[in-house]
C-alpha cells in the first residue's frame, strides 16, 4: 500500500468512526484538535487501525504524532515492520 | 413534611408501538406484538417466541460519543425517556440547571457481553472491543448513559430486582420525592432482547411452545395458558412533587398514591400468595383507600399455570370478583426488567383514555382464574385508580396505586 492508498483509507475509515467530513482531514491539521478526539477516543483509533490495517498500535507509537501527515508516516512505517 | 407526588411525563418503546399514541391504539385494538422469532431457533432455544421491537436509530439524535456506550437496554431507554420528558413539558435546558435524579430498572446486559467476549476470544486482545464496551457491559448502563445524556443532578442508580426492577423503580422514586429528598425522579425499565439474554430463561422449560401461532401463546389467566413469551423495550414515567409540577405549569397525569412491597423469603422462582397479599394490602394501607376503590387491576400474570393462579387467588382475597382485571402481557409477552414500569404506561394510557384493554386469548377459565373478573374483551370504562402488579425471581412483589389527579 503506497502513501496515496493510505491517506485514501485512513480518511475514509477516520470520517466514519468519528463522524466528521472527509474535506477537514488536512495533512497539517491536527489529528486530536480535528477528530475532538478524548482519552476513550484513543481506543477507539487502535480498534479502526486494526481492522484497517491489521496492526495494533500503542501509546508509544502516537508520541510525536500531532498532525494527519504524521499519522500517515506512522502506519507507512508499521505496515513496513509488518512486511 | 409529605409530598403529593405526581406523574407528569410518560414515554414507551415496545412491541405495540415506539410511541404512545400507536401503544394506546394497539392496547385499545387488543393487537398482539410478539413473533416468532427464527434466530432462536437456531441457538437452541425451545421456544423462539418473543415480543420484538427494532434497536432504534439514535444517529439523529446523539452523538457518536453518546451512542458508543449505548446497547439494546440504554438505547431503548433513551427513545422511551426522549418521549417522557417532551411529554412532560422538559428539556435539557432545564433538567441541567435543577435537580432530577433518574432510578431505572434493568437487570441484565447479556447481548453486550457476549459480543464483548466473542470480539476478545477473537482478537485476544482486551484493548480491541473498543471503548464502549464496558458502559454497556454494566448493568446500569441505561443510568449512565441517559443522565449523561439528559444532564441529570439527581439521586443516579440503577435498580435491579428481577421482573419488578420496573415497578419499583417507580417505588423508590416515589418515596424520595414524598419524603422531600428529590423533586423530580426519572423512572422506568429497560429489557434487552436478543438470544443470548434469554437463553437461560428458556431453559426452564417456562416459555410457551406454541410457535405455530405466535400472537395466541401468552394466554394469563386461561386454563390452557403453558407458559410466558418474553418481550421487552422500555418504559419512563417521570415523577414529581406536586409543588414542583404546579410551579412548572406541567400536565399532571396521574398521582401516585401506594407502594407496597414485599419479599417472599422462600423459593426462587416460585411465587407465594401470602408475599403477594402483604404486598398488595401494604399499597393499600399507604394509599387509605379501601380495596373496592380501585378500579383496575394491571396483573402481574405471565401465562404460566402456577403463577398466574396464585395472582388470581391474591387478587380474590384482596378485591372480591368485582374489579376489572386483565394482563397486558398477553399481548407484549412478558416484558421483564422493564414489565413494572411499561405496565404502568400501559394503564395510564386507559386512564387517559377511558377503557381497560382486554386480557387478548382468555377464552377460559379454571376453577381459580373463574374466580376474578377478567377483561377479555376491551371494555370501555373510566378508570379513576388503578394498581399494577410486578413479582419476580427471588420473591419480589411490588404493587403500585396510581389514582386520576383531583
């Protein structure tokens, strides 16, 4: 999956688990200000990346993760670990 | 000093309609709601019968984050509250800026819990059943969620107390604004329904057999009656002081005016007439009013042979042969947690609206049910007091007195 594939799928299943509107899904937007994203929202974001993905992620893994760009990077880097 | 308590907002989802103009129509038409029920039949159960109701769609009324912790029994609660508290003249406005507690009844939560085990056997992973599960995996999950929802600052807890968590949940909300504690109380009941929360149920061997014709199963009271259908939805009754309800300017519907409650000290599952008649003299007595002044009786009687004897012969050495009697659970099926409470509305519906809804399949007495004075046709009379029967497992009796307000 290259970089392109994944921004499409994120956007599509981040717009669906927290009912937003595709178009506010911006690279340098912030991913927690965005989403209205709380502490039981984060739980839910592991769950979405899962069934997405096939990969869990952690705490750890969202340290340095403010914008959508870095989520991206994130699960480029998690599917390569995967592989 | 004592409060009158009054109920000014009532609300409904159930198998004879999602609101309380097409319940009362379908109580007045004696029009049953249960089905059969094929998913059962596949789990096993030995028989699928069942009141049915569809989980609502709240996308248009809550938010993601309020849906995610909501199952079968908070969602139902909430269309049945939504419906209370508009037909009370409230809003969340106001409900945030006073003091309204919420007791509901609910005593199980077994659909939510299973898919949480199933998705964790499945992914072996805790984390991965998502952020909702545990709020509806609790068993006051109708309380967390709606006085989240609703922005209540009252007395919150759940009752549970078998098929009487309803009824008493009324109870208890009563004796708190009476006493002066509470002005306001949300009340009500919530039953899930899905195979898993009644699988067990079924395998008692209590649920009747008659799968070939559904709406002609639940028969309270008749001498051929072999056993209950479960249902469910739920029911919300608001309660308020009189001062209060006066102070808002809201409809007054009703007055409560006893509660009595009892517990058997004996059997499980079997019921006792001398719990019963406690019961049903202590309403009585809180209400100083003599047996021959009610009107109606909403009967407890689920269609099974014991039970609905006892409730006939309970109600004979109470009220005589002459007050109207009839069990609405010959057409939901028998509506468990949430029964105290939906019975309620059901009867203040025929309070509102002048008859008494028939006791649909009664075609024939036994020697006991002969002794009382069963509706089995819709009568149409004025009902000025009526009392609604609940008992459940473990021996618990509730009998609310409920009279038009003068």
């Amino acid at each position: 999956m290259n970089r392109e594939e994944i921004i499409s799928t994120v956007k599509e299943f981040l717009s669906e688990e927290f009912e937003v509107e595709k178009s506010i899904i911006e690279p340098q937007a912030n991913l927690k200000e965005t989403l209205d994203l709380d502490s039981l929202d984060y739980v839910d974001l592991v769950v979405v990346i899962e069934e997405n993905f096939g990969f869990k992620v952690t705490g750890e893994d969202f340290v340095g993760v403010a914008t959508f760009d870095d989520f991206y990077t994130l699960v480029e880097k998690k599917l390569a670990e995967k592989k | 000093m004592e409060h009158r308590v009054v109920i000014t907002g009532i609300g409904i989802y159930s198998c004879l309609g999602e609101n309380l103009k097409d319940v009362a129509d379908s109580l007045y038409q004696g029009k049953s709601g249960i089905i059969l029920d094929e998913i059962r039949k596949d789990f096993g159960f030995r028989s699928a019968l069942t009141g049915m109701v569809k989980d609502p769609d709240l996308t248009p009324f809550l938010t993601r984050r309020q849906r995610i912790g909501m199952h079968q029994p908070a969602m139902y609660a909430y269309m049945a509250t939504k419906e209370a508290v508009e037909n009370a003249g409230l809003d969340i406005d106001f409900l945030e800026k006073t003091e309204t507690g919420l007791i509901y009844g609910n005593d199980s939560t077994a659909g939510s819990i299973s898919e949480t085990v199933d998705r964790i056997r499945e992914k072996k992973d805790t984390t991965l059943v998502g952020s909702g599960a545990i709020f509806q995996n609790m068993n006051c999950t109708v309380n967390m969620n709606i006085s989240t929802i609703f922005k209540l600052k009252g007395i919150n807890f759940t009752l549970s107390a078998a098929c009487a968590s309803g009824s008493h949940s009324i109870g208890m909300g009563y004796l708190l604004i009476k006493q002066g504690l509470q002005d306001r109380v949300i009340c009500g009941g919530a039953q899930e329904i899905n195979p898993t929360a009644m699988g067990s149920f079924d395998g008692l061997g209590v649920f009747s057999p008659r799968e070939a014709t559904p709406t002609k199963a639940s028969k309270p009271f008749d001498r051929d009656r072999d056993g209950l259908v479960p249902g469910g939805g739920a029911a919300t009754v608001i309660l308020e002081s009189y001062e209060s309800a006066i102070k808002r300017g809201a409809p007054i519907l009703g007055e409560i005016i006893g509660y009595g409650f009892s517990s058997n000290g004996d059997h499980l599952s079997n019921p006792s007439i001398d719990g019963q008649y406690r019961c049903l003299n202590m309403a009585l007595k809180q209400a100083a009013i003599k047996a021959d002044e009610i009107d109606y009786v909403n009967a407890h009687a689920t269609s099974t042979p014991v039970g609905d004897a006892i409730e006939a012969q309970a109600i004979f050495d109470v009220f005589g042969k002459k007050v109207a009697v009839s069990s609405t659970k010959s057409m939901t099926g028998h509506e468990c947690w949430m029964a105290g409470a939906s019975e309620v509305v059901y009867s203040m519906l025929m309070m509102q609206n002048n008859f008494i809804a028939p006791n649909i399949n009664f075609e024939n007495p036994d020697d006991i049910t002969a002794k009382i004075n069963i509706i089995a046709k819709t009568k149409e009379q004025k009902v000025n007091c009526f009392l609604s029967n609940s008992f459940g497992f473990g021996g618990t009796n509730s009998s609310l007195i409920i009279k038009k307000f003068k």
